[in-house]
C-alpha cells in the first residue's frame, strides 16, 4: 500500500493524473454531437403495379440545439394521374411508409447543419402550401423538387429535359456532377 502511495505523489503521477481529470471535465462539457442527415432516393416504379417512377427526401437524426429527433421523408406528386398527363393538376406532398422506403434506391446522403434542416423543411412548405395546380409533368414534378432540395445544400442538380421523368437516372447523373458526394451510382 505504502509503494502505491509513494508512486501517486511522483510529480509525473500528479501529471499525468491531473491531464485525465482535464480530459475528462473537457468531454463532459461537449455537447453530443448530433445531426439531421438528408437522404435522396428514387423508386424505379411500374405503370403494372400502379406506382410510377418518383424521388423524394428522407431526413432522418436529431437536432443538435434542440435534441429533437427526426425521422421524415418528403415528395412532390400529383394529386390525380389523369389530371398530370393532360396539364398542370393540383400537387401534394406524400409520405412513404417506411416498408416502401426500404424499397428504394438511396443515391446518397449529406449531413447537414440545423439551419440547413429548417431551410429544407421551409421549402416542403412553401411547395405544399402553393395555390391551385402547381405540379407539371415536365416542370415541376417529383425531381424538381427534390433538385430544389439539393440546390437548397450547394448541390449541382441541375434537371436535363431527358431525365424529367426518370428519377433513378437523374439522380445518378447528380451523383456524376457531384463527386465530392463520394457516392456511386445505383444501377
């Protein structure tokens, strides 16, 4: 006992216990480090099984200033089919279950900051809560959304008229324009 003692009051002792005590109230004093990720996916879709080609956004993490957790996703549709095909038709933001979430294809992800979430979720808003018939087939569709979404966080998204009705394909061409992403492309 006396030896450990004596080996606890060596100056490189105290040292060395004085270090893991600062570490230790340092780590304790951190916040948790916490964030809401964004995820794009796409659906392939099937005109025999009733469910067309569609993207959309999930959000999924927690709040650091809040804690609040957060599991969402987001697109933009059509209200009715008929109504798309012949002109502009009145929208609607949908929900995926999270059975077809598993589903999808997720392209890639990006974490982002608690302003980047708040300004993201401003913009499901302002697309839900647009007036009259304000989904186009070939303008404001499913992909212009979520385009819109990735521009929101300094994403290249531009939308290719040959890629307005296929979403898979137009996210894996962001992916191209995007390498700093580090994602592949879903095949």
């Amino acid at each position: 006992m006396s030896s450990l003692f004596h080996r606890w009051r060596e100056p490189s002792s105290h040292l060395a216990l004085l270090l893991a005590a600062a570490l230790a109230m340092l780590l304790a004093a951190l916040p948790a480090q916490a964030a809401v990720t964004v995820h794009f996916h796409s659906f392939n879709g099937s005109v025999l099984f009733g469910r067309f080609p569609h993207t959309f956004v999930v959000f999924e993490g927690t709040l650091d200033d809040t804690g609040t957790v957060v599991n969402e996703n987001f697109g933009f549709t059509a209200k009715s089919t008929t109504q798309a095909i012949s002109g502009p038709a009145e929208h609607d933001i949908v929900v995926e279950e999270p059975d077809q979430i598993r589903r999808t294809n997720r392209h890639f992800s990006v974490v982002l900051t608690d302003a980047q979430y708040r300004r993201l979720r401003e913009e499901v808003e302002t697309w839900r809560n647009q007036p009259g018939r304000y989904y186009s087939l070939d303008t404001r569709n499913c992909v212009h959304f979520v385009a819109r979404m990735a521009e929101l966080i300094g994403i290249r998204a531009d939308v290719p008229a040959n890629m307005v009705r296929r979403p898979r394909a137009w996210l894996n061409y962001v992916t191209r324009n995007n390498p700093h992403l580090g994602a592949d492309e879903v095949r």
